[in-house]
C-alpha cells in the first residue's frame, strides 16, 4: 500500500496527464489530487467538503464573497456548495485538494481551535 506521495511524483503525474488536476490517491469517501489552474480557475461549487494545503506558489482565494492571500503552506476548508476559486494567481501555483465526507457535507460547526 502507497500511503505516501511526495509532490514531486504528484506533479509529474499531473504534467503527464495534461490536466489541470489528477486523482491520486482514493479511500472511501476521500479523493486526493494535485491542481494546478492554468490563467483561470473554472471551479465550481463541489458536493463534499473540501480542504486545500497550498504546495508552490500565491494566489489570491475568494470563499464567498470574501477574498484571501493564499501562500504555499497554507490551509484552507471549504464547506460543501460553496462558491470559491482561485485569483491571480503566480505561474508556479498549485495545491493538494482533499474531497471527504458525505455529499452535502458535514453538519456540524467548523470550529478554528488557533486561538484558544
């Protein structure tokens, strides 16, 4: 069992497959895949939650109606049916997506624990 991938496979896999993003590792109800938007993210809201560890790169992220300063190394949760994309982002701009969960998502309170 390969239970892990580094980002240099993840993106040569991704280059080979000539996508902006590829599959790359699936269990139960968890997808993960490496994206990487060329000029425009086309995202649409999607049916699980979803969670982006930025890999390379900046982008600015709007997360409805609010819009962030993203860096490689960052995190961030998306709740399922949300509107989100990636903006200006730099040329070298990718990130590690995780899908998990039941469709619709979660129905419990994201709770942010930083600050406690």
């Amino acid at each position: 069992m390969k239970n892990r991938i580094s980002l240099a496979e993840a993106q040569a896999a991704l280059q080979q497959s000539g996508k902006e993003f590829k599959l790359l590792l699936e269990h139960g109800t968890l997808a993960v895949e490496l994206y990487h938007p060329h000029e425009i993210d086309k995202q649409m809201p999607h049916e699980q939650d979803e969670v982006y560890v930025i890999a390379t790169g900046e982008s600015k992220f709007f997360l409805e109606g609010e819009i962030t300063q993203v860096k490689a190394g960052d995190f961030l949760f998306v709740p399922a049916g949300a509107e989100h994309r990636f903006l200006d982002f730099t040329p070298d701009f990718s990130t590690w997506v995780l899908f998990y969960g039941p469709k619709g998502g979660e129905q419990s309170e994201v709770k942010n624990l930083t600050n406690q």
